[in-house]
C-alpha cells in the first residue's frame, strides 16, 4: 500500500528562500561573477560593479575604518542578516565587536550601513532603507554616484499597525561640499567629497 501524497498545487507557487538556504546556495559559487542578495525570499542578481562604484567603496571604507578603530568591525560587501526571508548584502556595515565575533555567525546589527548606488538607487532608498530600519539601523547612508550626493536616512520608527515594517522619519541630502558626522562616532566628520570617485 503506498502512502497517502499531497496533491501539488494546481497553479505554479514561488519558491522562498531562507537566509541558510540561500547561504549554502551562495557557498557552491553559482554566483561566481555576480553579486546576490535575498530580498523577502527572492534571490537577486547582479553584475559585478563598475570602477566609480568601487573607488567609492573603498575611499568609504578606508574612512570608516579610520573611524571606528575600536569596538566596532567595518564589513564590507558580505551577509547582514535582517530576518529569515532577507540578507541584502550592503557594501559596508559597521558593526559591534571584532572580526572573529562573526567567525561562526552572521551580523544582524549595526551602528552604520552604507550603499554604494550606480544603478540601485530606487533599490536602495525604498527596499533597502525599509529592511535597514526594520532591523532597526540608526544611521543608514547611500552614496549616489551618478548625482554625486550622499542621501542619509535616520531615525527609523514603525509605520502605522499591521504593516510590519518601519521607515526613516528623517532624510537628507548632502551635496559634495557638506560633511557628515556618524551617529556611533559624532566627534568625527567626513567630507561627502572624499566619499565620491
């Protein structure tokens, strides 16, 4: 006698990822030459950056690192696990600890998260901005090469009940000749110049 089977469904149904699943997808090297990010469950790819987007990548992370020198880690471009279903993979998280803090586990917060935007801009000011705040970043900051601007996103506070999601009440736009100071480091200050290609 063989075993009762549920019937699949009539229509075609999504498949979600979790973060693990998509962590050990990510291990095989099938986005070898891409970047992916999980985003509510769905795997997305990307091409692999272009030379304004690193340049600006690494002069920001040279200058976080300057910065956050003690009690704080800067990662740049791995997994920030906000949640079972999403690990947008930002180009620099500053987070609590050491490196070895994250050498059997993924980070879950941070004091800073940064994007770098050539072609992600909308990506990253509405998904992304909504997942960071969520999460419960304080400080949120894309670099938006194309404009040469710095949009800073603050202050995260829970949209209306049953939404299940927060927002930033607070958003600014600063141009290449304004500064910023780090809400985890307010006695430093950095040129929005020296973060552009």
């Amino acid at each position: 006698m063989t075993p009762l089977m549920t019937p699949p469904p009539r229509t075609p149904t999504p498949l979600r990822w979790t973060c693990d699943a998509f962590h050990d997808l990510c291990s095989t090297g099938v986005f070898t030459g891409r970047r992916a990010m999980l985003i509510d469950g769905v795997i997305i790819t990307m091409a692999l950056p272009n030379p304004p987007h690193n340049t600006s990548l690494f002069l920001t992370q040279d200058l976080l690192r300057a910065i956050f020198t003690a009690g704080y880690h800067v990662r740049s471009q791995v997994s920030f696990d906000v949640g079972t279903a999403n690990d947008p993979g930002p180009d620099l998280a500053v987070v609590p600890g050491s490196i070895r803090d994250y050498a059997t586990r993924q980070a879950t917060s941070a004091v800073l998260i940064v994007e770098v935007s050539d072609n992600t801009l909308f990506m990253d000011t509405t998904t992304k901005a909504e997942l960071y705040a969520t999460a419960g970043v304080q400080d949120y900051w894309v670099i938006d090469v194309e404009h040469r601007v710095l949009l800073v996103f603050r202050d995260p506070v829970p949209l209306p009940q049953g939404l299940g999601a927060t927002a930033y009440r607070t958003h600014l736009t600063l141009g290449p000749t304004e500064s910023i100071s780090p809400l985890a480091a307010p006695g430093a200050t950095i040129a929005v110049a020296d973060m552009l290609p």
